[in-house]
C-alpha cells in the first residue's frame, strides 16, 4: 500500500502525485510505443502527465508523451503539446 502519512502543504502533495510507483516504472521499461494523454489541462491532467513523465525518465525509456487537452464545449485548435 502507498504512503500514508497526512499531507501537510501543497509541495508534499505535488511530489506524492508526481512520483511514479515501482510497478509504474517497470511498466514504462516495457511500454512499447508512445502515449497519448487526453484532457491534460484537466484536474488530475498535470499531475498524470508530470507522474507519467517521472516514470518513463526512471525507467530509461525512450518513450513520448504526446498530450491534448479536448474537453466538452472547447473549441480550442491548439496543437498538442510533447514532451521528451
């Protein structure tokens, strides 16, 4: 099970959601392929990204992460972001 302790300021839960598990880090050294993330711009969308990222750079991948915020109601033609 993860880590229990409370969190106490936002720098602590920052770190907590960007630190990829040991199993997420495994995984990333045998993903094939890049990965897309949709709805980056979202709640939850940074801190998966930034997690995401932290894993595949633990691991030693030369995995992509290609993102694209696309939520209801939003026009926007921004291009997707990538990440190295």
């Amino acid at each position: 099970m993860g880590d229990r302790r409370l969190v106490t300021n936002q720098a602590e839960l920052d770190q907590r959601l960007e630190t990829p598990s040991k199993a997420l880090t495994e995984w990333m050294a045998r993903c094939e392929g890049d990965i897309l993330i949709l709805g980056v711009a979202g709640k939850m969308g940074p801190s998966l990204a930034r997690r995401t990222q932290n894993a595949i750079r633990a691991a030693g991948a030369n995995t992509k992460i290609c993102s694209k915020n696309s939520s209801c109601g939003n026009n926007s033609k921004r291009p997707a972001k990538f990440w190295i």
